[in-house]
C-alpha cells in the first residue's frame, strides 16, 4: 500500500496508495542533491541521488526512513538497478559504476564501464547490463561485475532503455 518516489530536489517521498483516489504522503527522505530514481530491495530503499551518488535509507519503517549508507559515485547518479548483493549505477560521465552493496551501509564500488557519453539509464536482464548513453545503446557483460566486459554498441542518443527478451 506504499508508493515510493524520486521527487528531484524534494528527495524520497512516501505515499500511502491504499486509498488510490485520495494518496497521502506518509514521510519523506531529504536527499543531499536530489532524488532521480529508487528501487527496493528488502527492507532499503537505494537512491540515485545526482551528485550525491546512492543513498542507502532503511524503509523498514515507512514513517520515519533513516539513511544507512551511501557511496559518492564520480559522477551523478541518474538511474539504477539493484540485483542480489550488487547495484548498477548509470552515473552521468562517468558511466556504469557497479557496486557491492551487500552491507548496505557501506557500499563499495568494485567494478565500472567507462561509456562514451553520458550514461543516463541502466537496465539489468540476466548477465547484461543495457546502459542509454547520450552517445548510443551500449551492451556490456556483467556476469562478473569486477570485470564488466564490451558486448555491443548501436550508435544514437538514448536517454531511456528499455528491455523484453530479445527486444
């Protein structure tokens, strides 16, 4: 019954959705930068947060979420994924950071995919990770994220990716 929101500058916000006519903010989570994508992975909410990197804040109770962790990536963190102990990061110019985040309240990075533009968004299906790239749709490898491996580029300005098996 919970609806969680990347709101920009106004950070992290909670809505209670149970009433879909009427949602009602529950709390929030003012980010440092700004809030320009969230996932969920058990009870932690993982924040691209521009200039601020990821931002790990513990949703385990919805009315007072409390940050645990975070990692300055060396860009701005614009989208991400989180699968399993790890989390990819489309970080602006400084492409796609990977990052163990196992304990989430002390991230690392152990791998990164230097792109040729402007990472904007990520998509992570099976060992692939598909990265919009101001530049083109890059494929790279990921079944080993310490070493994140070229597959394949199709030049043009991608800014939003999207991915269903083959397509």
């Amino acid at each position: 019954n919970l609806a969680y929101l990347a709101d920009e500058e106004a950070g992290l916000r909670i809505l209670d959705i149970s009433d879909l006519t009427h949602p009602a903010e529950v709390s929030f989570f003012n980010t440092p930068d700004s809030a320009k994508d969230v996932k969920l992975a058990g009870s932690y909410a993982y924040i691209a947060g521009g200039t601020s990197g990821l931002r790990v804040v513990d949703i385990s109770n919805s009315a007072n979420p409390a940050e645990v962790g975070f990692y300055d990536t060396p860009g701005k963190a614009e989208s991400l994924v989180v699968l399993g102990n790890y989390a990819y990061i489309a970080d602006n110019e400084s492409g796609l950071r990977v990052l163990d985040v196992s304990n989430p309240a002390r991230p690392i990075e152990v791998g990164f995919y230097d792109t040729p533009g402007q990472a904007l968004d990520v998509v992570v299906e099976g060992n692939y990770a598909y990265i919009a790239d101001w530049d083109g749709l890059l494929i790279v490898d990921i079944s080993n994220p310490m070493e994140v491996a070229d597959v394949g580029f199709y030049p043009m300005t991608a800014t939003k990716v999207a991915v269903v098996g083959n397509t």
